[in-house]
C-alpha cells in the first residue's frame, strides 16, 4: 500500500510542476530565448543519457546545483575519492555555468552528469543510470521525487554543507505541512551552524540525525598568493600592472555603475558579473570597456575591463589591489567573501550578505573584511588603494579566520563514509 501511496504521491507532484510550467511557460521560454539557455542539453534535462557501468565499490552521487556548491566540494571529493575505502564520486550538476565548471574541475577523474528536471519519469531514469549507493546533496537541494524516488531505492540521503536562510526558511514554513515529509526523507543533515540546524529541525529532520559540522567553504579555499594563468589573463586584458586593480566579483546588474562612480582617480575597474546574460549589459555601461571575450575589439584605453567568462575570476582576484564582492550592494543577498582573502586581498562588501551569514559573522568577528554602505564605498576604496600597509593587515586578519574554521570537509567525509556502512 505505501508503494501505492508513493506513486501517486509523485503523479500529484507531476502534475503540479506541469501547471506550473504551462502557466508560467511565458517568462521561462521568453528568459530562456533571452539569455541563450533554450540551447541546453535537453535529453540530460529528462534524465536521459549513458548508463555506467556497475560500481567496483561504493558509489556515491553528489549534487551541486552551480558554479559555487562545485567549487566547495572540492576537498570532499578529494576526500572521498582517497584513503583506506576510497569511493566511486558522480558529481551532478544542474546550470549550465555548474555543469562547464564540474567539468572542468572533475571531469578528468570523475565522472560529470547533468542533475534532471525532479519529474518522476526523469529521476527514475536518472537513477537508473547512475546506480549509486547514496545520494549526498551539496547545501539544501531537496526535491520531492529526487527525495522519494531515493528513498525507495535504498538510497541514504545526506545534506552537507547544509544552508538553510532565513528567507529559504520562511518559504518553505509557508508549505510546512508539504515540505515535512520531504525534509523528513534526509539520513543525515550536517550544517554549517547552529541556526541552520534548527531550521532544518523545524522543517522535519530529527534532531538526532543532524550533526553541525562548520562549513567545507574554509577548507575548499587554498591560501596562496599567486594563480596559475594570471599573468597570462592581465596581458590578454591589457591590465595594467603598474596601476592599482579593482575587482568586482559575481556582480550584478547596477552594481557596475556604482563602482565605476567609485573608482579612485588613477586606478583600473574589472568586473565580473555573475550571470553570463549580463555580459552585455554591464559591457554597455561601462563602455568604453575591454571585455575578456573581445580584448582587441575596443580602439581606446580603458581602465574599465569586463570578464565575461566562466572560470577565470581566481585569477582576476589574484591581480588585484582590492576585492570587492558582488550581489550586495543592489537587491540580491550577497556573494560569498572568502575565496578572494584565500588570496590575500583585502576585501569589501556590501550591506546585503544574508546568503553569507555564516562567513560573515566570522570574518566580521576576526575583523577581516570591510563591511561598508553605498555612501561608504568610494572613500573606502580611496583609502585602500592608497594605503598599502592597512590593505595587508585586513587581508591578514581575513587569513587567520579562514585558518582557525578549517576543518569541516574532514568530518564530513567520515560522517558520509559512516552512513554507507
């Protein structure tokens, strides 16, 4: 009777991605077309694609949805892939943007799979390919059929890294009764603190299956001072190198505006958008600009430069004099900080970082970033860029916090390795 129960549960999800996706079909098509995403991978999408071939041991499928959930499990991967019990890793990947960067990343050792539309026809099939033994979901990511179908299949489910805001928080508690059962599927939550793991119990994981772990971010975070390929980018840019560098990363739209208006006189600007759709965009503001993608396109010197690619903002960040983290001075909810101070750069954020709280509150605490206000901005700059002695003191402090928090990708492999034993 439960397996009855289960199928129709899935045909009444089915059905209400369905209307949903026809009601809505005007904006997703029309964005879709927009932006040039109608071209993605389709079959994958649905779940179709290669069977693997049988697992020699222990498989394991670990879903990232994008470019950041990909870069933070780094070292778990590593982790995992090594060691006395060393396992078979599929790393799944939904955007298009996570999907390039897994593959980059992955791709030679690993095997990279695109994560399907959660139909219940799709996951079924998904799952079939793969043919791992537990399912280790990278911040959140639980679907009602991906969860499910798992669950049916003898699948543990595992939530590493778990992030729950406080605005992914009040969604969900307005379907509280809907979303119970499906928080309730997961074997192991491991949060990155204390707050989210509330959350998460709240929502209807059992306490005792939920172990606060710190985040993996710290650990997937080299401390080092150059990037393999940097010196490379800022000559093809025509950066240059006797001039101080700003760089903006993970912006988004507006944003460019603001900093272009804040620039200390005789410095350079480099953006980074977070979305290739807003390329172009940002491009035209800042006009006129030299974009990665186009270096010799503009006739004029600029000391503006646009990176429209995906992969390279590492070394954008290592060439720069001060680092200024995207998505937190317009609308959205921030950017995560910590990668650029990896770096040694004295970084600056914003006043909307609520995606972030967790890193924020450390590197606030260790007094390791600038958190400052539109108004702030400029004069904050000023003062970096012409004091070289407090840009390294902040980029220390920074450093010494991501230090003491290292630590989590360690226990989350064995929590991991636990479950499947």
């Amino acid at each position: 009777m439960s397996a009855v129960w289960s199928m129709l549960g899935a045909w009444f999800v089915d059905l209400c991605y369905l209307v949903a996706a026809l009601l809505f079909s005007p904006v997703w098509l029309t964005r879709m077309m927009r932006t040039g995403k109608i071209h993605t991978d389709w079959r994958a999408r649905f779940g179709f694609g290669a069977t693997l071939a049988l697992p020699r041991g222990k498989r394991v499928l670990l879903y990232a949805v994008s470019v950041g959930e990909v870069n933070a499990v780094r070292g778990l991967v590593a982790q995992l892939a090594a060691g006395a019990e060393p396992m078979e890793i599929v790393i799944a990947a939904q955007t298009d943007t996570g999907f390039r960067r897994a593959s980059e990343l992955y791709g030679s050792a690993h095997t990279v799979v695109r994560w399907p539309f959660d139909f219940s026809c799709s996951m079924r099939r998904f799952y079939t390919r793969i043919q791992a033994h537990a399912l280790v979901l990278v911040e959140l990511e639980l679907w009602p059929n991906a969860t499910s179908i798992a669950q049916s299949r003898g699948m543990p489910i595992v939530v590493v890294n778990g992030r729950l805001s406080e605005r992914s928080f009040r969604r969900y508690s307005i379907a509280r009764r809907l979303v119970t059962r499906m928080f309730a599927r997961a074997t192991r939550v491991l949060p990155q603190t204390e707050a989210y793991a509330e959350r998460f119990e709240s929502l209807g994981v059992e306490r005792s299956r939920i172990t606060v772990t710190g985040t993996m971010k710290w650990d997937s975070i080299a401390i080092e001072d150059t990037v393999a390929g940097s010196d490379a980018l800022a000559l093809a840019m025509g950066i240059d190198r006797t001039r101080p560098l700003i760089v903006a990363g993970s912006t988004e739209p507006g944003e460019e505006l603001l900093l272009r208006d804040a620039l200390p006189s005789g410095a350079q600007l480099l953006i980074a958008p977070r979305k290739p759709e807003w390329f172009d965009g940002v491009a035209r503001n800042l006009s006129p600009c030299v974009r990665r993608s186009q270096p010799n396109a503009s006739k004029e010197k600029s000391a503006c430069f646009v990176l429209d690619t995906i992969g390279e903002l590492r070394m954008a960040y290592s060439l720069a004099d001060v680092v200024v983290v995207g998505r937190s001075f317009g609308v959205l909810h921030g950017s995560d900080p910590i990668e650029p101070i990896g770096l040694g750069k004295a970084t600056v954020i914003g006043p909307r970082c609520g995606d972030f709280q967790e890193s924020m509150d450390a590197l606030r605490a260790g007094n390791g970033i600038a958190q400052v206000t539109r108004e702030e901005l400029a004069g904050v700059l000023a003062r970096l860029v012409a004091e070289s002695d407090e840009r390294s003191a902040l980029a220390a402090r920074g450093r010494a916090v991501i230090r003491q928090r290292q630590g989590a990708t360690k226990v989350t492999a064995d929590l991991i390795r636990s479950v499947l034993r």
